[in-house]
C-alpha cells in the first residue's frame, strides 16, 4: 500500500473544570499530565506504522484545554512530532486555548515552538451568560488574552463563539458576534449550542423555549449578513474566514480526507491494509492511555456507499461543494450519474449549484441541507451501481 499523507489531531484531556455544556473528553486530573503527553508521540509512532501513513499536513492540538500544558511538556511534545514527521513541523499547527491560558510569556513560547494558529475559547463576550454555561472564563479575561494576542500579532487568530446559550437574545448573539468582529480575527466558528445528553445544562435546561428558538434563527441570519458585510466567507455551514485563512484541518475532515487522532478519545479514520477505510476511536481513559495502554473502540470499517454518503455529507456543509473529479477519482462515477434526480430537483429550487467542476449550496441550500441530503440518500440507496474505491484521492 503506497504511504499517504493526513492530518495530526492530539487531543489533550485536561480542563480545570468541566463547562456545563461540554461533552469533550475531558478529566481535571493534571498530575498524570506529564505521563499522558509522553505517550502521544508512541501512540502516533505506532499508527503511523500499523496504517502506513507518510507525513502529516496539520497538526491541531483540541481538547480538553491544550493551552493548559506547560510550556516545556508542549515544546518536548512538538519536538517529538517534528521528528515523526521528517524533521518539520506541518505548515499549519493550530493550539486550542481557552483566555486565562493566554500570558505573554505563553504567546512569545507558542511561536518559538511553531504554533501558527490559536483557536480561543471565547463563547460569549458577557459574563452573565459565560456563568451560566458554567465556564472558567470572564469577559476581562477575554478581553486581556485577545489584547495580548493581538498586540503579539504573530499568530493566525479563530474566535470560537456558541450561539444561543441559555437566555440569550437574538441583540444578546449580535452583540457577542460585533464584539467578535471588532477584533478582526482570521476566522470566526459560531455554533449553536447542542444540548448534549450527560451534560449539565442539558439536566438544568432541557426544554427550549420557542421563543428563543425564533431569536437564534433570526439571530443567524443577521449575523450571516453581517459577517460577509465584514468581509468573512461562510466557506462552511458555520464557519467564516477572511480570504486564504481557512482552516486547513478542519476542512480535511470535511473533505473526508484521513486523518490520525492521538490521545484519550481521538478518531482516527485510516486506509487499512486491505484498502478499506478503518474508523476508530482511541479508548477515553487518560489513566490507562498514560501508563501506555492504547485501547480502541468503535472501531468500523467503512462500506464504499457509506463512505460516499459521508463524503456528500460533510461536502456538502463547504461553500466550495464537493468536487466531481474528486468523486469520479475516488467513486469511479461520475457525480451527475449517481443521483441525477436530486440534483436537477434542487438546482431547479436554486438549492444547489453545478457547473460541471464541483456541486455545492447555495445560500439557500445551506439552510435546507438535511433534506437535500435526504433526498440524496434515498436515490443512492435505489442505485445499483459497483463503486470503486481508490482513497485517499491523490
Ligand atoms: S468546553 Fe473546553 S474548557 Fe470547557 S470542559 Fe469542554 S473542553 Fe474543557
């Protein structure tokens, strides 16, 4: 099997208290810290090794809280992933933080060991609603680490905002949005909150009030406008960029491209050595994993319809759509051959566009893409097609 190339993702397990709203793998532990982030580089050696991989594009460091870890345990940490991927560091390494990690002293370290992207943990500019989503944030402490990021201006900047956090107003959502612009980020992710099940504010709050509901649709439709007023590309469902800073990571996963994932309760999706696709997830348990056991779970190998209903799915979120010669490499098939149905019903509804290179959504289609894909899925299910599988493409 030829080596190929996919993104790094290590995940970092520690948070200093769990937010309300958080169902990411996460223990407030930090005294196995050190012998937890010794084991990432072995665990990547190994998988590197079992699936054949040659390098990596990215490296995002998610959590958990990243920007938690010493200055020293990261630095050894990025040393030990140069080496395991031929002496450089991938051209973007992006470090999740929440504010009160940001010091001068972090920022001036971070560059020196080759972060080039900071993704902060913001969530809301308003200490009522930081509170009562249960973060160890403020808005002072907001408002200090981006002063300081900015002033050091050296690293590309992704503000994380969650839209419609208990009691929020559609002006409450605006003015979190405003604040956010008004510091000229690179890149803004605005989620709606998902009350997951398990979660703390799922327990406290578990019926929505629809009047709420009313304000964050129409909260996200001004605060679509008044992004791309500020020059912000939606260039995915819930995502925007300034020209030229998407994120590179993050589209691999929307782009089904593979990818390795490190650490406590980290995906990785991987060619086996039958060339079948092997999706699993490193066991959630940072004691085990830091005494070196590397346990897997959920482990699925992915049928080729599958893995093309996948690739339609998250395709289907960016602005650049799917590309047709990406399916046809990967598929065999040419995309217009697949569902023809559902293509000429939604570009008749000017829900979807397709000019021959790629089928993307429109504005539109972005807000009515469950039943686009639905539509999708059921045709996909009647074909009869033999489907190829030649993945990654190249
Ligand atoms: S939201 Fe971030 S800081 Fe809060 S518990 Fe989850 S991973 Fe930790």
């Amino acid at each position: 099997m030829k080596p190929y190339q996919t993104a790094l993702y290590i995940h970092i397990p520690f948070c200093k208290r769990k937010c309300d709203y958080c169902d990411f793998y996460s223990v407030c532990n930090s005294s196995i810290q050190d012998a937890l982030l010794e084991q990432i580089p072995l665990q990547i050696y190994s998988l590197t090794s079992d699936y054949n991989v040659d390098s990596f594009k990215t490296l995002y460091l998610g959590g958990g809280t990243p920007g938690l870890v010493s200055i020293k345990g990261l630095s050894l940490l990025l040393a030990q992933v140069r080496k395991l991927n031929k002496g450089v560091l991938p051209g973007e390494v992006t470090l999740e933080c929440n504010p009160s990690n940001v010091t001068r002293d972090r920022i001036d370290a971070w560059k020196s060991m080759g972060i080039t992207r900071i993704s902060l943990g913001v969530q809301s500019f308003q200490d009522a609603f930081l509170k009562k989503a249960g973060r160890q944030s403020s808005r002072s402490l907001i408002l200090n680490a981006l002063t300081q990021l900015h002033d050091a201006s050296c690293f590309d900047l992704n503000i994380d905002l969650i839209q419609g956090l208990p009691g929020m107003t559609q002006q409450d959502q605006i003015q979190d949005l405003k604040e956010a612009v008004n510091w000229h980020p690179d890149h803004i992710s605005w989620y709606s909150l998902i009350l997951e099940n398990g979660t703390v504010l799922k327990d406290q709050w578990s019926r929505r009030n629809g009047l709420l509901e009313e304000d964050n649709d129409l909260a996200w439709e001004t605060g679509c406008k008044i992004l791309e007023g500020e020059g912000y590309d939606r260039y995915e469902i819930s995502n925007f960029c300034r020209k030229g800073k998407k994120s590179i990571h993050n589209s691999s996963y929307w782009k089904l491209e593979p990818y390795l994932g490190s650490g406590p309760s980290a995906v990785s999706m991987l060619k086996n050595s039958d060339g079948k696709i092997k999706r699993f997830r490193t066991k959630a348990d940072a004691q085990g994993y830091s005494q070196g056991h590397f346990s897997y779970e959920e482990s699925e190998t992915i049928e080729v319809l599958d893995c093309l209903k996948d690739t339609l799915l998250m395709g289907l979120r960016l602005s650049e759509g799917v590309s047709s010669q990406q399916i046809k490499n990967i598929f065999g098939w040419e995309i217009t051959e697949l569902f023809p149905h559902s293509i000429k019903r939604w570009v008749e509804a000017d829900c979807l566009i397709y000019d021959g290179f790629s089928l993307r959504p429109s504005r539109r289609g972005m807000n009515l893409l469950n039943s686009i894909l639905i539509s999708i899925f059921e045709e996909l299910d009647k074909q009869k097609c033999a489907f190829t599988l030649n993945w990654p493409s190249e």
